[in-house]
C-alpha cells in the first residue's frame, strides 16, 4: 500500500507522474523568468557533458534519496531505468546513498525499491 494514495505502489507513481505533469504545466503557465531558467538549468544539468546523461541521473538518484525527497527518487528512478540501468546497478546506488545519508535514509530506500518494483511491473506489462 502507498502513502500518498492508499493504493499501490504502481498507483502512487502513475498519481506522481500524473500531478508532477499537470503541475509542471501550471508552472510553466506561470510564466516567471527566474523559475524559467531555474527548470532550464535542471533540464541542461542532465545532458551528456563530460559525465553522460545516464551517469547524471543516477547522481541525481543518490543525491535525492540522501536529501529524502521522496518525489525526487521517483523522478531520478523512471530517468535511470529509461537509460537501462538493471536492478543491480540502481540497488548498489542506493547503497551509496544510505552509506552516505545514515539510517533515517531506509524510509526512503523502502519508497525507492516499492518504485523499482512499480517501474519493472509496468514495464513488464507494456511488454
């Protein structure tokens, strides 16, 4: 069962995806240059640089299970296994990220690994 909604954890991340969308476009509505440039600097963050995209994501990962940004660890989860990382990969980053953040990280490490479940479901099923 999900927190957010009660359901699933597949439910919570289609609820997520679909509230982050409907969200984002009211943000973007919003039509404010400093947030602008801010959503503008995230999406360029990500890009191949002299780390590949798929490397950055898995930073970003790491980075939002450390600031427990539940949210964040859903996003960062869809890029990284979009970009082909395996359970394994994705699991020994988490690693790192509870090495690194301690134990008031595991909350959000059992968030992370209910999402990879929900994402391999889905992905299974589309199959």
């Amino acid at each position: 069962m999900s927190k957010r909604t009660g359901g699933t954890a597949r439910e919570r991340l289609e609820a997520f995806e679909a509230d982050r969308a409907v969200m984002n476009e009211r943000i973007f509505e919003l039509d404010h240059l400093g947030i602008n440039r801010f959503f503008s600097l995230d999406n360029q963050c990500y890009r191949d640089g002299a780390l590949d995209g798929k490397t950055k994501e898995l930073l970003g990962l790491v980075a939002s299970l450390v600031l427990r940004c539940d949210d964040c660890v859903d996003y960062h989860l869809t890029q990284c296994v979009e970009a082909g990382y395996s359970d394994a990969e994705l699991v020994d980053a988490l690693n790192v990220g509870l090495v690194v953040g301690g134990s008031i990280v595991i909350p959000h490490l059992r968030h992370a690994v209910a999402t990879i479940d929900a994402l391999r479901e889905r992905g299974a099923s589309a199959e």
